[in-house]
C-alpha cells in the first residue's frame, strides 16, 4: 500500500504502552485503502464483508501492513460490531 497517512494526531492516545488509533472502518470496498479523516478518526475501507469478523480481520491487517507490523501488534480493542473502532497497536 502506497498510501500518503493525512495528519492522525487526533485519532490518537495512549492506554496502557500501546498506541490507540481510532478508525471509522467502511467495509465491502471495492479494495483496501486509506480514505482520509472522519472527524477525528482515521477513514479506512476494507475490501471485506461486515460478516464473522472478516472486516475487522482486513482492518488489522490493512493498518499493520501499512505501519509496516505483523498483524499480531495490531487489535481491535473497541467497536467490534461498529464502523467507529479503536484499534490498540504495540509497537
């Protein structure tokens, strides 16, 4: 992914070590991508379903891929069922 990042100062803070970024997650993109801010969340599409867990699992793996991670430094930590999420990332 190629992807420029927009300025995530405000989706950012800090909770116990890690890094929490908060997303606005759009699933069942026509493919993977970083589409700006929301507010004061990071807006990322996820070429997966909202269905089992799929578009969190693409989510992770779409955040680490880009921060350069294994998806394992990468968790879903709040919104597991909402398109607003925080995702925990330990570095």
């Amino acid at each position: 992914m190629a992807e420029t990042l927009p300025d995530v100062a405000p989706c950012l803070s800090g909770r116990d070590g890690a890094v929490i970024l908060a997303v606005r997650a759009q699933p069942g993109a026509k493919r993977s991508a970083i589409l700006g801010m929301h507010g004061e969340r990071l807006r990322v599409a996820v070429q997966a379903p909202p269905v089992d867990g799929k578009a969190n699992e693409a989510l992770v793996a779409c955040i680490a891929g880009l921060l350069g991670l294994p998806r394992r430094a990468v968790a879903v930590v709040g919104g597991l069922t909402s398109r607003d999420k925080r995702l925990a990332i330990d570095a």
